[in-house]
C-alpha cells in the first residue's frame, strides 16, 4: 500500500509492514539538533519515537503520523527525517468581498494546517467592506462594513455585510496558534480604502462622499497622504490591529494606489514639496515609510504587496510580497538583501480558474528562479497563495478553488524541488478526498485539475 504523505517528506524510508499504535505508545522527546519545524519519526517493530525541536516540529510530526495512519489503525513502519524547505508557507483569504463565517475559516485552515501551512494572511478591509470591530472608529463597522448589494458588478440588490468581533477574532488567532499557524492582519492603505473613506471622508483628498464599492477593480479614492490627520488614523487602526494580532508581521497593503487625486491634492503637493519629494510615486514610498516606522518602533515588521518597491525607497526590512510585479523589483530588492514573498498571479492565485492555472501549473512553481543570486535565493521566504473573492461567493466554491491547488502549493513549499513529482502528487492528494470532506472542504473532482 502506497503511502499518501503531503506534503512529501524529504527524506522518508519505507521498512516494510505494519504495527499497531495505541495512544500513549509513542515516545515523544526533544533534541535541540533538529531543525525548527523539523521532526524525526522512526516506526518500527519495537520502536515508535517522535523526535524534534520545537512545538511546532512535534506538531508536524503528529501531522505526518495522522496521515499515516490507516483505516484498520495500523501504521506503515518509516524512518522519516523531515524538515521544512521554506520558512512561510501561506494562504490568504479576502473575507471583504465576500465574507466567511468563523466556522468556514476555521474549516479552511484545518485543512491548510493538515499540510503543514503555517502563515494564514487575512485580507479583511478593502473597497467593498471593513470587517474587523473596531472601538476607536465605529464607523468602520456601523458605516464601513455594509454595501448595497451582494455579487459584484451586477448585484443583488439586498444590503450585504457584516464584521468580525474582536471576541471572535480572538477565539481565531488562538485557533490558528493551536495549529503553529500565525495570523498576519492586513490593512490595505493607502488604496483600496473605499469602506475607511465612505466612513470617514475627511481621511480622502477630496472629502467626498463614496460609496462602499459592489464592482471589482481599483478605484481612485485613496488615504490622503497630504494630512497628518490620515497617520493618526492609520496608527490608531494599527494600534487596535496589534492588540488582537500577537504577531510579527502586519501587512500594510499598498497596492494598485491611482495617484490622480494625489497629484490635484493641496496638501498632497505640499506634502511633496516639504519632504523635497520627487512626484507623487515617492509619496507612496513617504507614505510607506513612515507607516513602517511606525510598526518598527512596536517591534513589528511590515509587509506590502511588490508596488511599494516603486518609488525605489523603501527599508529593507519591510518584506515584499511579489503578485505581480510589472517592474521587475523584487529579485534586485531580494538580492540587495531584501526579504520576499512569491505569491504571482501566474501560479497562485487561486482565484484564477484551472483553465488559466491548471493544478500542474501551481505545483511547478519555481520559488528560486535564476533571476535571483546566490544571496537573493537566501531572501525568498516562501510561498503564499492568495484566494480573493470578487467571484468567489460561497464557501464551497472557495473549496474548489483552493484544493487541491493549496495543498500543491504547501508542497512547492515544504518539498525540496528534486523530490517532488507531479503524478505522484496527484495520486496522494486524492487519497486526502474524504479527510478534506469530513472537514466540510470540498476537493474540485479530478477531471477538472488539468483541463486541456
Ligand atoms: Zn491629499
């Protein structure tokens, strides 16, 4: 009987036979030489020992033993010894366009904890919603958090939204702690910022009244940055963000920012002229730096998607994470010392269709491509796929999308690249069927992975 593992153990050494395991036969113990995340699990006759170095180790250890495990009970005898290839093997869910319940998530990242995924981005506040309570600006949720209409771009008339309580947000990070998975929030800014400026139009250029958005795209409304009033703003959100997400990392968005407004701005332009800014490109590196600033001086580290890199300022210490980058800055950052994240649109966005990124497609990702140096290969965190919602309105289909793309993806990151193989992967992955269903996540059917 052929062994199902995913993601796939880099190094794995199948003895032959089986045993019984009972509960407390396993012998669990702590060797500091193992690497972080890493575990040794030796089964054999006599011996059932589950060897590692942290928390999490052991976690995966006990991940890998579930999969092992058969039907009648009886584990297969292995010598595995195991260990991670990418320290961040994420996803991200937009909970703005169309929201989850809490017990959805916590189905999804059951099932992403199952192949040893270990960061859940959380994309909860863009054009079409807010959805985080807030006490500081309670418009946010009262205003900010409901549109007119659910769909997009033809919508259903009925008033759509809702927000997630800080009591459930709580219950949530601790979910995903339990499963060594850390919560990076994101505050998208200065752009996608509808849901803020239709609750608080003094934080726009303009001042105008807009709408919580029912189209997808980008849109002009944008955070002014001419305002000292915006950094209040955007401070007092993070202050609120940090309470709730224990974290290192916040993601602070920054991208698709249209500069239309900015550049007819009065204060946009004054703020240009005091800080000896070149256009309205450096603006947004100004607006970036001084948010990154802000969250340095919490001991926190920031993240933006790739356009932050586009006025050519930013600290090296802000992680960038490349979706789709039209300029070509993330492997020059990355060489120079800058840290990334690989998440472009051509592989892992999930939201994709298999007919624009087949499963193969997603479990080719090559997260060290020769555009980057020795140095650079160093900067690539990992790998984290994305799964935004403007089309995405329920959780089932949500489930479509992402498995078993998700589960190709904690491959590409866990896997050293010279072990992995596509067929193999995708006879082990159908074998997770019936797991993922008793979790509530429903698996797209085979005949629909790879169309032609
Ligand atoms: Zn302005």
């Amino acid at each position: 009987m052929k062994l199902n593992l995913i993601p796939k153990p880099n190094k794995l050494e199948e003895l032959g036979g089986v045993r019984n395991l009972n509960d407390g036969e396993l012998t669990l113990r702590r060797d500091e030489t193992i690497p972080a995340e890493g575990y040794r699990l030796m089964l054999t006759a006599d011996v059932a020992l589950l060897e590692f170095s942290t928390d999490a180790g052991a976690f995966y250890g006990k991940q890998t033993l579930r999969q092992l495990r058969r039907e009648d009970g009886t584990v297969p005898l292995v010598k595995i010894e195991d260990a991670p290839e990418f320290a961040w093997r994420g996803f991200m869910i937009d909970s703005s366009r169309h929201i989850q319940t809490l017990d959805e998530i916590k189905a999804f990242i059951e099932a992403a904890a199952s192949f040893k995924c270990n960061v859940f981005h959380w994309h909860f506040c863009d054009d079409p919603g807010w959805r985080m309570e807030s006490e500081r600006y309670p418009l946010l949720n009262s205003v900010g958090s409901w549109r007119d209409g659910w769909g997009f771009n033809n919508p259903n008339p009925e008033r759509y939204g809702g927000y997630f309580t800080k009591a459930q947000i709580r219950d949530l990070v601790q979910f995903c702690a339990d499963r060594f998975i850390t919560v990076v929030p994101e505050f998208d800014i200065p752009g996608h910022s509808s849901a803020v400026i239709k609750s608080y139009p003094w934080l726009s250029c303009t001042e105008e009244e807009v709408d919580v958005t029912t189209n997808a795209g980008v849109f002009s409304n944008v955070l002014c940055a001419g305002k000292d009033e915006t950094f209040a703003f955007c401070e007092g959100v993070l202050e609120e963000i940090m309470e709730l997400f224990p974290g290192k990392y916040i993601h602070i968005g920054g991208d698709e920012v249209p500069k239309d407004h900015w550049k007819a701005c009065p204060k946009c332009q004054a703020r240009i002229k005091a800080e000896g800014l070149k256009d309205a490109e450096e603006l947004q590196g100004y607006f970036t730096k001084r948010i990154a600033a802000f969250l340095r001086s919490h001991g926190k580290t920031p993240i933006g998607w790739n356009e932050v890199l586009d006025a050519g300022m930013l600290p090296q210490d802000v992680v960038a994470a490349k979706w789709h980058d039209r300029r070509n800055l993330c492997d020059p950052f990355a060489n120079a010392g800058g840290r990334i994240i690989m998440e472009e649109t051509s592989n892992v966005y999930l939201d994709y269709d298999y007919r624009t990124t087949p499963l193969k497609k997603t479990y080719s990702y090559d997260l060290l491509p020769d555009s980057l140096t020795e140095e650079g290969k160093k900067n690539v965190l990992g790998v984290e796929a994305p799964i935004w919602t403007e089309w995405v309105e329920t959780f089932d289909r949500m489930c479509y999308m992402c498995f078993p793309r998700l589960a190709a993806m904690a491959e590409v990151g866990w896997t050293k690249r010279e072990r992995k193989d596509y067929e193999d992967f995708k006879r082990r992955i159908e074998a997770h069927r019936d797991a993922l269903a008793a979790l509530g996540v429903k698996m797209a059917p085979q005949s629909d992975w790879d169309p032609a």
